[in-house]
C-alpha cells in the first residue's frame, strides 16, 4: 500500500474511497492514557502502557500506528493472535508483543522464536511452550487470573501448576499477572472494585508474594475511570483509535479524545429523478418528490453496513447530511443530494469522521444505527479500503 502519496488531497492508489488514519490523533489518545497512568503512579513505580493493537489496531492498521507509537513511548503491543504478533515482527517491531488471548500447541515454536510474551490461562499452555523452550534465550510469560470476568482467566489451582511447569522450565520465566476488567466502561459499578481487590489477594498469596511480578489490569475504561485499576502497566485499545470507553453515557469529545478516522468517497455519479421512480434493489424506496440521487462507490463489502439503508444513516456532503437511500449494495450506495445544491460529481462524501460542526457521522452515530459499539464499527472497515496515514514522521 502506498502510505504517502505525494499530494496528500489525492486519494491513495486513485480508488475514490478511502480511509485516512491521523496519526497525531492516536499519539494524542495515547498521551491521555499516559498522562491518566502517572497520575496514579506511587513514588518509585515504574509505569508502562502497551498498546493493544489486536485486530490490526482495531481496524485502522496494526503496524503504522504501533510505529508510532513506539516512537511516541509506547513501552511494548499487545495483540490477540500470534499471527497478528508476525505481521508486527516482520514489519521490524521488535518491542515487547503481549499474546491476549491464547494459542494452539502448533504455535508454540513461533512464540519462543519471536520471544512473545503469552498471557497463559491453562496449565497445558505452558507444557506446549516447555516443550520449544531455549534455555538460551529465555521468553516472559505471565499468568492471566480470571478475577470477576468469567472470561479467558486461570483460577488459583491452575495457575499454581503453571508456576510449577515454569519453574522447571529454564526457557521460560514468569514475569507478571494480569486480569480483565468486566465492567470498566462503568466506571462506578462496584464490580471494578471487587476485582481490584481480587488481584490484590492473589499478588498477596504466597504463591506469588515474595516475586517481582508486574501486573496490568486495565483496558482504556480502567485507565480513563477506575484509578485503582492502574497497577504496573495498562492495556489501552479503544480511547487510542478515538472511541469512548464509556460509550454510550460518555462520547468520544467528552472524554478529551481525539476522533481517529476519516472515511471518504466521492460521488461517482447524480440522477435526477422524476417523483415516483423506485429505486434500488428490491425498489425499497421511491421518490416522492423530483430528486438528485448521487452514487457513491462503496458498499458492503467495503465494511459499510447493509442496515444503513433506505435513510437509517447518511453521509456529509458539502457540509451537509445526505441520507443514505435505497440498500446499500456490495460496491455502490445511494445518497439523497436533493437538498445539496452544491452537490457535483467528484464531490467528496465523508461516511464517518467526527469534525467540529457535528455533520460528519462519528463512530458512535454510526454504532448506534445498527445498534453496536464504536469498537466493532472500527474493527469491521473493509481491507478493501486503502488506508492513508496523516502525520507520519
Ligand atoms: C481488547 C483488550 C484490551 C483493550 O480494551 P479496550 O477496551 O479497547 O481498551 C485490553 N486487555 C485485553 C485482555 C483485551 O482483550
């Protein structure tokens, strides 16, 4: 992909639809995620903050914005799958890469070559790694608790065999604990508190007491609202890319974040159409008045949801919105300009953004059309669509 086009109000590769991806906003988001750690750092304590990048960052591009961050102070990544940890060693990240969420016995020899740093939940996990372990080159592995979530997480009785299988393993060292929080985009549920202290009771147990263990707790919520979540590193994903935590009690703009994504088209072509003309797959809307109908060239296999359509969502054109109308199809997508007169060929359509004005859809009136959360509505842009990195140093 070309990432830096010459003139930068061109699209990439000339596609009229694309993503741009503002690296300084993410560099902003992570600054407020550091800036939330310190705050709550004891004196003498070593903070650090490994972005999560799972889902190739959350579907604006895993390796670019680790790039930048890394340049920024980003202390290590983390990521869910080993092969999102490959993409990021072979793009020459050479920093910590924390595993989230488990791998297969087949992918053990990987971890231990690349000397990624697994969360392990199951004492079967750290036989497969003794088994490809280099007692030469020891990897870090820490051991995720299951502490209120009843998600991915090792209860005590397990993680006291892991320990076991570790300790006579001399490829392998335990270097932390960690947990997930359930509820940190509610900040004040008391469920935030209960597994904080949870943890607390387990880095207290005599299994773990007396070790030099660092420990991580929070996602962007825990960072941004639960203070007592801090611990020794925090895992922020969402508040990087733009989206609120806290969403939907609190927005994005709220939360001091900056908006991350820009996603434009252009519109390809305008009809003007007489009042009664059905349009569309299915004729699922007719005019019912004279009308310009634009098309843009993009669609549903370019991560625009088919529950857009017939005036669910709209666009902004012009500075204005232009609802979406008729289906939404798998390459085009029809916009009512009627009432954009300045509306041409070639104008461009901006189908989620976030600026001043409040025009542009954001990733939380777009979540909200199909009912989800700005995290999916990032995670499913389409890899159809070039993005473009702005402020890359
Ligand atoms: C995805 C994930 C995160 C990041 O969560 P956000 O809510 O996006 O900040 C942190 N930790 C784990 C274990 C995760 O799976």
């Amino acid at each position: 992909m070309n990432i830096n086009p010459p003139n930068p109000s061109e699209p990439p590769q000339g596609r009229p639809t694309w993503v741009d991806v503002d690296l300084d906003a993410v560099r902003h988001n992570f600054h407020l995620a550091k800036q939330a750690m310190k705050a709550t750092r004891l004196p003498g304590q070593q903070i650090a903050i490994y972005p999560v990048v799972k889902a190739d960052g959350y579907g604006l591009g895993a390796t670019p914005i680790a790039k930048a961050l890394h340049q920024s102070g980003a202390d290590g990544f983390c990521v869910a799958t080993v092969e999102e940890a490959v993409t990021l060693r072979e793009a020459g990240i050479r920093a910590p890469i924390v595993l989230l969420a488990g791998f297969s016995r087949p992918q053990a020899p990987t971890i231990v070559k690349l000397e990624l740093e697994p969360l392990l939940f199951r004492a079967d996990e750290a036989r497969y790694l003794a088994e490809s372990a280099n007692p030469k080159q020891p990897i870090a592995v820490h051991i995720q608790f299951d502490t209120g979530m009843a998600r991915l997480g090792s209860s005590m009785d397990e993680a006291l065999k892991m320990v076991h299988i570790i300790h006579q393993t001399a490829g392998l060292k335990l270097v932390g604990i960690s947990s997930h929080l359930a509820c940190a985009d509610q900040p004040t549920r008391p469920e935030n508190l209960k597994q904080v202290q949870k943890l607390r009771a387990i880095l207290s147990h005599e299994g773990f007491a007396n070790r030099t263990l660092r420990v991580s707790l929070a996602n962007s919520g825990g960072l941004l609202g639960v203070p007592e979540s801090h611990f020794d590193w925090g895992r922020p994903g969402i508040m990087l890319y733009g989206g609120s935590p806290f969403f939907p009690e609190m927005g994005w703009r709220e939360a001091g974040l900056h908006a991350v994504a820009r996603w434009h088209s252009r519109i390809i072509q305008i009809q003007t159409l007489d009042t009664g003309t059905p349009m569309g797959y299915g004729h699922t809307e007719t005019t019912t008045r004279p009308s310009r109908i634009g098309q843009l060239p993009v669609g549903y296999a370019d991560g625009l949801n088919r529950l857009h359509s017939n005036r669910k969502g709209w666009v902004a054109i012009e500075g204005v919105r232009a609802p979406i109308v008729g289906r939404v199809c798998m390459d085009l997508t029809a916009v009512d300009v009627t009432d954009i007169p300045a509306a041409h060929i070639g104008s461009e359509a901006i189908l989620l953004g976030g600026d001043e004005a409040g025009i542009e859809p954001d990733v939380e009136e777009m979540a909200t059309w199909t009912g989800t959360i700005p995290y999916e509505v990032l995670c499913r842009l389409g890899q159809r669509v070039p993005r473009r990195y702005l402020h890359q140093k």
